[in-house]
C-alpha cells in the first residue's frame, strides 16, 4: 500500500485601506485576520505607506479581517468584517479586499461682538461655506451668548458670510471670515471672531 497526498497551493490576499471621502490611501491601519470559522491567523497588521496589507501563505478558504486601530484622527467600525476568499491556485489569483475610514468630524465657534464695546451680540446671522464655495449651512443666528457652535464638519477650509447683522448695526455683507477645521488626531474646536459696529447717528 502506498499513500500520496498533495498540498493545495497557498494564495495570499492584498487589503487596501483608503479616506471614504477623498480616497486617499491610508497608512497605520490595523487589522486582525481570521478564518470564517472565527479562528485567528495573524494579529496587528498595519497598512503601510502604500495603504496595503499583503498576506501570503493563505490556504483556499474564506477568511475575514477585523479593524483593530484606525489611523489618528479617522473613525473605525471594530466589529465590521472585511470578507474575502483565497481560491484554489489552478492559476495564481490574489485576493482583494477594499476598506475605508472616515474623518473624524470637527467643530467651530463663531462669537459675535460688539466692535466698540466688546460686548456680545446675539441675532446676527450666517451662513457658513467651504472654501470651494459649496454652501454648508445657512441662517445660523449667535444666541444670548453671541455664539453660532457648528458641529459635524469634516477636516478643512470653510468660512462664514454674515447676512444680517443685530438691529442697530452694520456688517459687511462681502467679508469672509475663514477657519479651517483640522484633521482630529485629538478634538480641537475652531473658533472665529466676527465683530459689528453700531451704525452711527447724527
């Protein structure tokens, strides 16, 4: 009696981690990577600068990878899984996965004050732009406190345009007043000055 047995050819898989919003390949990315049947194959795989993962050695299955750490200032879901399968070898095939994070969203504080006095006014109003030109938000009115919070806004350049200014006073209806929103390695909030002057009598 003979016994002969043959070893399937491994395949490997190539995972590519991207911006959702830009589609900007993303190093620093951290994966997990296990079979469909919930056992582990490798731990703490990072995307490197290239946004790729590559994994070798894979035996034809079905497999899955979990994100274990987003890059810093970017959102992850830990308990998505990335599904793939590594086919038999008859040629050589690699396996894809595509995974995406989002930015984490930002904010911004407009307050509004008297230019004379310093005092805070509440009831004027703006709207609010990316640099592009692209309209965000608009009729937003400063509060007792004289302030507009403006929250969920993606990492870049925007400004606000005031419309109308509190009864009594003057505005300029063409300034930009600009803040840019940074990427939020850590929370940060910008914050933009805007004042009006009182019109003036006679």
């Amino acid at each position: 009696t003979v016994s002969a047995t043959n070893a399937q050819k491994t395949g490997s898989v190539v995972l590519t981690k991207t911006d959702s919003d830009t589609g900007k390949v993303l190093a620093g990315a951290t994966f997990d990577l296990y079979k469909a049947d919930g056992t582990e194959v490798a731990k703490d795989l990072t995307t490197k600068a290239d946004g790729q993962i590559n994994q070798d050695d894979l035996k034809p299955g079905d497999y899955y990878f979990v994100e274990t750490a987003a890059p810093a200032g970017y959102n992850f879901d830990k308990d998505k899984h990335y599904d793939f399968t590594v086919e038999l070898q008859t040629t050589a095939k690699v396996a894809t996965v595509s995974a995406t994070n989002a930015q984490k969203t930002g904010s911004v504080v407009l307050t509004k004050t008297d230019s004379d006095t310093n005092k805070v006014l509440a009831g004027a109003t703006f709207s609010l732009y990316k640099a592009d030109g692209t309209e965000v938000a608009t009729g937003l009115t400063t509060k007792a406190d004289g302030q507009i919070t403006k929250e969920g806004l993606n990492p870049g350049d925007y400004y606000f345009v005031e419309t109308a200014a509190p009864d009594g006073y003057n505005f300029d209806k063409d300034k930009h007043y600009d803040f840019t929103v940074e990427l939020q390695t850590t929370a940060k909030v910008a914050t933009v000055s805007a004042t009006n002057a009182q019109k003036t009598g006679s």
